[in-house]
C-alpha cells in the first residue's frame, strides 16, 4: 500500500494521462494539474514554442522545475507529459510525493488518438509509428521503474478506464494527509 499525498500519471502520449487523470481527480477530491498546461500558464508560451526556442533539453529542464513545484504540494493528481520520466531527480520526486500509476497503451491505438494531433513538437515529423515505437522503447523501463501500478488503456474510453481504475487505486494507495 502506497502512502502519498499526491497521485501521478506517467505513460506515452495519447495513453490517456490528461482524460482519465480528471475524471479520477474528481472522483478523489483532487486538484488536476496537467503539467503541460501548467509549464504553459508559468512561461505565457505553448510547449511547442519552448521546444522551438529552447530545444527539448531546455523544455525539460522547465519541466522538472514545475513538476518538483507540482509535487511540494498536496492531494493533486499530476498527469506529466510522456518525457517526464526521463530524468533521475524526476522518477526520485515522483516516488518520494506520489502514488505513481503508469498507463499504457498500444502504438497502434496511439496512432488512432493521435491522428489528429498537430502540437506535439515530438511527432511533427512523417514517420509517427516509427517515432511512438522508439519512444516506447526508451521509456518503457522508466515507466515501469517508477510506477506503483500500471494499467493499459488501449480500447477504453476515458471513462470506462476511470471506472476500473477507482478500485485498483483504492487498494494501492492510502492517501496521506499533509503534515
């Protein structure tokens, strides 16, 4: 049983962190940070333009700053972008703060999710299958290295993944209270 103030969301892209992770706050009493959204609301820039700008070292280094800001609080769901388990000092505040639930999904049903999408700075490219399977292979083990719990994805609507993952929850984790 884990015991932690927060609840964390680390999986590729388009594994379904931002959806599923707001249904589930809500259903726990949590504030819902996407940490995405919150580099952007911290900077007054999108991510791609940080991207553009700084490169994806720069990027990360800003992530890492938010995410450690993120976690010094309490009783907030954090769904990271997929990068997120890529440094060391990340998975290490992940684990000290938070129950951390790894969701996964297939490529091919990332594909599906993401056919549309035009604002991840790391799939502008035309090979996507290509680009989702090495990032699938350099992260996975991050993945699983940081996770309490995982849970895959693929073919479920957001909501039916909320209802299935409440009680896988309820039995990994004990929410601390704040001291």
């Amino acid at each position: 049983m884990n015991h932690a103030v927060n609840l964390v969301l680390v999986g590729p892209m388009g594994a379904g962190k931002t959806s599923i992770g707001r249904r589930l706050a809500e259903r726990f009493g949590l504030v819902f940070v996407d940490l995405d959204q919150a580099i952007e609301a911290a900077t007054g820039v999108r991510v791609a333009e940080i991207f553009e700008h700084e490169g994806e070292a720069g990027f990360r280094e800003r992530e890492a700053r938010q995410l450690e800001l993120e976690l010094a609080g309490s009783d907030r769901l954090i769904a990271t972008g997929g990068g997120a388990v890529l440094l060391a000092t990340n998975r290490a505040r992940m684990r000290e703060r938070a129950c951390v639930l790894h969701l996964t999904v297939s490529v091919e049903e990332q594909l599906r999710r993401l056919a549309h999408d035009r604002a991840r700075p790391l799939l502008q490219r035309p090979d996507r299958e290509a680009v989702l399977r090495s990032m699938a292979a350099a992260r996975a083990p991050l993945y699983a290295e940081v996770a309490d719990l995982g849970f895959d994805s693929t073919g479920l609507s957001p909501a039916q993944a909320c209802e299935r993952l409440v009680p896988l929850l309820r039995d990994r984790w004990l929410r601390a209270r704040a001291a």
